[in-house]
C-alpha cells in the first residue's frame, strides 16, 4: 500500500492506494472533519456511531484500520473506508459539502484507474506538481528521469525475491551509505529534512550520482541475476560503487563537495535553479 495525501477544497485527506483491491482507502475522520468543520472529528465520529446504530455496525463490518501517518509522522491505526463504504457514511452526515465531495471521491477514483492504464498521466502529474511548487525545468528532468531509473532496479529487486519494505530499505540505504557516505536517515538530517522526500531535495549532481549507482546495479543486477537478497546485496553495493568513483573525481576536479546541505526549502533547485543561496 502506499500513502498519499488528497485535497478536498484544499484540506488534507489521508489516503492509501490497496495495490491487490485497486482501490483507495481513506481516513474516515478526515473526511468527518472536512465535511462537518468539526474542530473534533474523532469525537463527532464517535457520537454519530452511536447514534446511528445501524451506521455503526457497518462500520464496524466493512471499514479496516490501516496504519496511516499523523501529523506528527508517526504511523498509527486509522480507521479507514474504500469509496462504496465513504458513500455510505456520507449519508448520515448532513452536510452541504457532501454532494461536491461525492463527485471529488468518484474523479479521485478515476483519475487513478487512468493512471494504473497509462503510467504517462502520472508522470504528467508529478511535472506539473514540481511546476506548481517551483522548480526549474532542469531539476524537473532530473527527477523524472530518477523515477524511471528507481523502477527499473526495484523491478530487478521484485524478480531477485527482494522483499518490499524493510528490505527495500535496507538496499537502498547500503547504495546510500556506499557513494554518499550516508544512509538515508544520515542524509535527510544532513539537508534539515525530517519526513520530506530526500530525493526531492538533491540537487542535479546529487540526483546524477544516484542514477548512476541505481543504473549500474540495475545492469549488473540483469547479468548476474541475483536469487536472493543477500546477492542483490552485492550486486547493489558494487552498482553503487560506481557513483562513489564518480562523486570522488568530481570533488577532486572542482574543489568542493558533490553533496549539498541545502535543500528545496533553502532555495536551491527553486526558481532561478540550483546556483541560487
């Protein structure tokens, strides 16, 4: 499953996409507080279900919790419904807001079946968002461009019987570690970043260099044709190998580190591009 945040007349919805149900599931007490202005959702939701028994009882039966991020970042059972169950709460809330949020949850629903058929809406959609939040044309590229890259080895990662999460994790901070000199978390506390994306606050050298480790594991990866994590181990440490070579020629030919401690919020990548401080 993965996370992701919707806006509803600019207000926050906490969502996950069920990759196996092809279906999104969404915090039923954000979409409380959106529809009734509650300054307490949870408690509004706890009276309603009393109230409304019947209300109470199918959501009981049909709505899972699901581990969701708060605002804090720290991941917490939420109580959560697919589209078909939000129609049915939203029956039992009155709310001038509930038939333009119907409409809202059916053009979500939408928008990603669309995006699951043709990958190249999504790719649209992440352009224009990094547009929307100002950053050069040039970065863009990058970054795009970082996406496909990171697919191709996590798809060489799938077929090698990597498991998605812990170990997925666990190869991408050696990668980190062994051309950075970092590991994720040492990285993102290096750029004053906390639960922003890390790769959304390199800059182009720093995003390069990443490709050029992920590349070289994937082409490695597909001529050895690692069976098992510890070898996709190797075969990731040795791809990543190849950006340190790259990071250490760099820094010798110009003087000065590869690797930035600025970040979007700084300036950098934002605007007038990567020079600005």
């Amino acid at each position: 499953m993965k996370d992701k945040i919707k806006l509803f007349e600019n207000r926050k919805i906490r969502a996950i996409w069920d990759e196996e149900q092809e279906e999104w599931y969404f915090s039923i007490v954000d979409v409380v507080g959106v529809l009734t202005d509650s300054i307490n959702p949870t408690d509004y939701l706890k009276k309603l279900r009393k109230r409304d028994e019947l209300l109470g009882q199918y959501i009981g039966t049909n709505c899972p919790q699901i581990e969701m991020k708060t605002e804090t970042g720290k991941n917490r059972k939420t109580l959560t419904a697919n589209a078909k169950d939000l129609f049915r709460i939203i029956q039992s809330i009155p709310s001038p807001k509930a038939e333009p949020f119907k409409l809202w949850l059916a053009k979500v629903g939408s928008e990603r079946m669309n995006e699951t058929v043709d990958p190249e809406l999504s790719i649209n959609r992440a352009i224009q968002n990094y547009r929307r939040l100002g950053y050069s044309e040039n970065w863009i590229n990058q970054r795009i461009k970082s996406i496909e890259v990171r697919k191709a080895l996590t798809d060489e990662w799938d077929k090698s019987g990597v498991q998605q999460g812990a170990e997925y994790a666990e190869l991408t901070d050696l990668m980190s570690k062994t051309w950075s000199g970092m590991t994720t978390r040492e990285y993102k506390k290096f750029k004053g970043l906390k639960k922003e994306s890390l790769r959304d606050n390199m800059t182009n050298t720093e995003l390069v260099l990443n490709m050029l480790a992920e590349v070289a594991a994937t082409d490695i990866s597909i001529e050895r044709q690692p069976v098992n994590f510890s070898e996709s181990a190797k075969v990731a440490a040795e791809g990543a190998k190849a950006a340190q070579v790259a990071r250490k020629q760099i820094e010798k030919s110009t003087g000065k580190p590869a690797i930035s401690p600025l970040n979007a919020h700084s300036g950098l990548m934002i605007g007038r591009g990567e020079n600005k401080k």
